[in-house]
C-alpha cells in the first residue's frame, strides 16, 4: 500500500525498474529479486483517488488503507 501524487502508471513504471534495474535499497526491488519471484509476479491496483491533490488527506487514507489491509504485518509496508 502505498501513496503518491503522480500518475500510477508512473508509479507502477518506476516499481518494474526497481525490480528490473535490481535496485535492492527499495523494498520492492529487494522483494522482487528474492528466489521464487520474478517481475511477472507483480500486480498493482488503484483502491482509492484522493481528490482533490490534498497531500494530508491522500497520507491519511494511505494510512487507513494500510491498517485495513494490515499491510504491516505481512512485510508489505513497514513504518520506521
């Protein structure tokens, strides 16, 4: 679960570079290049469009999305 002000098509191009370019920093590279997964493994979805851009609501439903999900608990997202 994440969020972003751009476009998720631009979103999702950058996560297949991650994983293609072998960019391990990023949680989705290092997931992706682990052993049993692959770039055809990936699937995205849009759940939700915050409108208008309102940068403190779109982190707000970030953060209901990823406790409704429970994202956390399954390595998905993690908060530092």
């Amino acid at each position: 679960v994440g969020e972003t002000s751009r476009k998720f098509c631009e979103r999702l191009t950058d996560h297949r570079g991650y994983i293609k370019n072998k960019k391990l920093h990023t949680p989705v590279g290092h997931h992706f290049n682990q052993k049993g997964h692959s770039i055809e493994d990936l699937q995205a979805l849009a759940i939700e469009k915050v409108l208008p851009i309102d940068d403190l609501l779109r982190k707000r439903r970030e953060s209901l999305w990823i406790s409704r999900l429970d994202s956390i608990s399954f390595g998905a997202n993690s908060r530092s």
